[in-house]
C-alpha cells in the first residue's frame, strides 16, 4: 500500500483498469463498502483523501471537519485499497482556482438551494480528481444522492470516460446514516438524529403500500422529525433520481431526501431510493454491530 | 489516416504520445502549421474537426461557417495527422448540456466582453476534447490568444495532464491573418481588412521603438484602423499573456489584441505579442504565396 501525493505520482502507479474512491478522509463502513467493491472489480484501487474547501459554504463545518489520515490508511489497505492519494491543499489547488465546473439544473434544488455553491466546489474537484487519476470507475455513497446525480452527469457530460458507480447508504444498526459528521454529534444529539431515518423508514413503508405522491411522502417524514425538537428539518423532497428535479408524483426511480440542522452545529442527510417502476425500495444496509466510527482503538480487518 | 466520429474509437485508436489539433474545420495553413508541429513531436496526432454551437452567439456566423470535411481530411492526412476525428453533434451533446466550464477573469475582458458566454462554450468544448480523447499535448493558434490563455488556465487548474502549446499567427503574404472566416470578405473587404495587420505592426514597431504605455500601442492602431470607414473596431487592447487581465503599462510578456468588424457582417481578430522583458515582438509567420483558402483545386503538399 503506497501513500502518494500527486497526481503525477498516482497516474504512474496505476495499472490495469482503476478505480476510484474520492472521499474526504475519516473513514468509516460507508466508504469501506465502496473500498470493497472496488477493491472486488478493479485491478488498481485507488482512496482519495482531500477535504475540499472548495465545497464548504460554512467556515465551521470545514474546520470541525474530522480528519486521522494514519488510521484511514490503515482502514483502506485493510480493505484491498492499493494507493491512498492524499494530495496537499497546493497539488490541488496550485493557483487561486478561476476554473469551476457547473452542473445546472441537477444540482439547482434541496442542496443546492441551502449550501450555496456547494455545487459547483464538489463537480470541480471531482473533475479534477477524475482528470488527473483517470480511473474507469469510480465510487460513491448513495447517502449523497444529489451528488451521485450531479457527478453521474458531470461525468458523462464531460465526455469523460468514467464510469460512476453508487452504492447503497450504509447505517448504524438503529438506523443511522453513516457520515464522518457524527462524530461530532453528543450522545443527546445522537438520540435525536435517530428521528431522520425512523421518518424516512415510515415514508418508505407507506411508499410500500403504494403511496405515490410526494406531499404524503414527505409529509410522512415531517410527522416523525417533529416528535424531536432539537432536530430542525431543512428540506424533505421526492426528487427524480437521475435529474434531482424535485416531483410531485413518483412514477420512476426517484429518491427521498432530508437535510437537518442536530443541536446546534450539525448539519446532516439522508435518503431513501424508491422506484416506482419496479415498486421497489432502498433505504440502505444496516451494521450488525457498533460502528468503527464509535469503535474500539483498532480499526483493522 | 482514418476518420472516426467517436471518443470511444480515439482512444482505441491512440497509441504513444498523443497529439491533439482541435479544429472548426475549413482548415487552413495556421492548422496546418499545427499539424506539422503534432506530426513531429506525437506518435499518434489527432485533429479534431468540430463546429461547436457552444461558442456562437450569433446564429447567422455559426450558420455561415464554412466546412468541407473531405478537403480537411485530405490536407490533415498530407500533413501527417493519423486521425480526423468528427464527431456528430449527438456524439458531442448526447443531451441537453447541463454541464459547463467557466474561467473567470483570463475569459472576461475583450473576447469575453463582446461575445456572451463565448468562453465558456469553448471551455466545455476543450474540456470534452481532452477528458475524451485524453491527449497528451494539444496545440492551438496564437491568434485566439485570449483563447490560447484560457485553455492554458482550464487545463492546468482541471489537473488535466495535457501540456497546451500556443504557435505563431499564420498570416497572408500581405499580412492578413488567416481564418476561415476570411472566405465570407468580399474582395473589397478583404482589402479594408488589411489595416487590421497594419495596425498592429505599426503598434508593434512603436513597441520595438521602446514605447510600453498601453494606451500609446492601443492609439497606434487605431490610427490606422481609421483609414478603412468600412472597418468598425470592437476593441484594442493590451492584456497580459498569461492572464488576459488588460494592463496600462506592458513589463512582461503580453499581446496587443483587437476585434473588428468587416463590411456587414464578418467578425475578425487579431493580434501580436509583446514581451518586455526581452524586448521581442512576434507578428506570427508570413506565407511565401496565396493561402490555399483562395488557392486552387488540389490542396494535398
């Protein structure tokens, strides 16, 4: 397992068909899971470690962000990753960054419409970590379903030959989303996060049954969130999963989406897919036991 | 010499070092001269042929492009290009692009001025080309300069492993410089535009005479200019080479640029470089004989 710096660095070590997991380091099981599906596909597996400034719209959020590069290189070799690249802040941005990559409309409603730009600073790095590693595919959590769309479209968009992959929210066992954000959570907080996705499972059980509007959907979600009111909800939206446009009626693929502010400094999301083309749906994969994030002072396999 | 009309063959197709010549077509010795240069540094050199509707914002100009791609192909090959990639307009924009590239500040004055949203049909354009066909030196005109300056920009600050290479105007014996929109002057028109190249010379003797005050190249010019009523100037302007940012006093490398109109409806520009700091003027390189834009039938070396 190397740890490289550059992206010159990178793009000579990579051999064979490359994949590519960009993430913002402190990793936990959602970022592994995608380790290990690339890990099972791609002949070089390469970790992208980098918290963009570019994406954060609040000062705070990026200074508080968690960061242990020594144990995600542990956790990422642990899980078949060949390369951590860990680029520094001047690899990645050499220069005062005029150049930005803008996806409009996908990335125009929900979190758009609350981090200003956010946007724009995510398509950007991800351009630049797929034009300057190459990889053939490359790995994302469906926790961040805007996102999975903006970048699937930026992608293809860009003429880029990359071929992105989402896989499904991985959760705590009582329900959770993981996200590299809760650790900052205090165990009361924790407690009240809880109603995020107890009020995603009611919308998806109630979509089981056949509800198809989203003002019911979301209205299911909103009934649970407000039994919390430490818990202060941004956005519930039904949106289109491949364009993000929110819509009234699910009649395809689609997601369930929720932005909220827990206590007073964290932001979190969540989702669930729902189809209903298929009638299926998918609220992500649950840990059997407590999360490495939470867990003991070994976070090896 | 092969023709492929899609990203997927490029690739499979390349091999070595790769050169990239993007093009509108209707080539003329200025891609010619690009050609030769690809053609001896690349193993593989590709030109693309491709009008981008991205980057007009006039209907009528990008209606009244010229194209001929069998003669395109036939002096590519010549001139020893291994591939003329045109892809079709579904194979560029398979939708509705979403996705686009801005360069702030190097795309905003002059061209950028003029000419809405130009810069950035041609950043996401290039973008496309090179995430696409993944070059390794791509070779473009110095008589877009400002262009020149903003694909520099886009590619390194995207990551992009592409070395971008500007090369001398290509001009007419009589100084003109070539474009393939020189083919839509009339002859009166053609001669009107002549003070164009004038201009500039006059400008950049003055520049060799040890005038470095914009404002006095910019005046020298106009002068010119002047003396030709059917000749209506867009702007003249001293910007700096790397950033395009307009400046008052040339101290480093820089060009003198200008936008005009011709008759009624022929929009030209030209320019020169000025480099104080070595006290050198590149006017671009003249043609012994006629260009082949007015030569005869058989355009093959």
């Amino acid at each position: 397992m190397k740890v490289l710096h550059t992206f010159r660095d990178v793009r000579e070590f990579a051999q064979g068909s490359v994949g590519l997991v960009p993430t913002m380091g402190y990793l936990h099981e959602g970022h592994l899971a995608l380790i290990d599906e690339a890990a099972e596909r791609c002949e070089t597996v390469i970790v992208s470690v980098f918290v963009n400034p570019l994406q954060f719209d609040d000062a705070t959020d990026l200074d508080t962000y968690p960061d242990d590069l020594e144990r995600d290189v542990e956790l990422a070799s642990c899980h078949g990753a060949d390369v951590v690249f860990a680029p520094s802040l001047t690899e990645m941005y050499p220069t005062r960054q005029r150049t930005t990559v803008t996806v409009a409309e996908v990335a125009d409603a929900m979190e758009g419409e609350h981090r200003r730009d956010h946007f724009v600073g995510v398509a950007t790095v991800v351009t630049k970590l797929f034009s300057g590693v190459r990889p053939d595919v490359a790995y994302f959590g469906r926790k961040d379903a805007q996102q999975l769309a903006v970048v699937t479209t930026m992608a293809a968009e860009l003429s880029m030959p990359v071929h992105v992959v989402g896989l499904p929210t991985v959760r705590e066992s009582d329900g959770l989303a993981l996200s590299s954000r809760n650790t900052r959570l205090t165990p009361s907080e924790r407690h009240d996060a809880l109603t995020l996705s107890q009020g995603l499972f009611a919308a998806a059980r109630l979509f089981g049954e056949g509800e198809r509007r989203s003002a019911a959907l979301e209205a299911a979600v909103r009934d649970v969130v407000i039994g919390s009111p430490g818990v202060q909800l941004e956005y519930v939206t039904v949106a289109d999963a491949s364009t993000a446009a929110p819509i009234v009626t699910v009649t395809g693929p689609a997601f369930l989406a929720l932005a909220a502010r827990v206590g007073s400094s964290v932001r979190l999301i969540d989702n669930v897919f729902i189809d209903a083309s298929t009638g299926t749906v998918d609220t992500g994969v649950k840990l059997d036991g407590p999360s490495i994030l939470y867990g003991g002072d070994d976070p090896c396999c």
